[in-house]
C-alpha cells in the first residue's frame, strides 16, 4: 500500500476552523511540518480540505 507525504506549506491562521481541526488532526501543526500518511479515501479527503495549504507527494 502507498503512502502520503504530507507537508504544511501555509499557516492556518485566518483560516475556517474545520480547516485548522483537519490539519491538525493530520498531525501538522507547525509549518513546513512533514507526516507520512496511507493513502486510503479517509486521509485524501482531508488533504483535499486543506489542499490549499499543503503539498502532497506520493511514496510506495
């Protein structure tokens, strides 16, 4: 199974709550943060919640 690189790219400040929940929920909590993530329909959804604040790369 592939897993999701993760990496917070811009802050969540000013951003909708559910915005910063999700990011932190993902484990980002501080800029230029990396997490590594199974690529399942779960956490795709939530990285296309924040999509505007993260970069995402795919590793297997």
């Amino acid at each position: 199974m592939s897993q999701l690189k993760i990496k917070l790219v811009k802050s969540t400040i000013g951003k909708p709550k559910n915005q910063k929940l999700t990011a932190i929920a993902l484990g980002l909590t501080k800029l230029q943060r990396t997490v590594t993530k199974p690529n399942n329909e779960y956490i795709r959804g939530m990285v296309a919640t924040i999509s505007h604040l993260v970069e995402v790369e795919e590793v297997s």
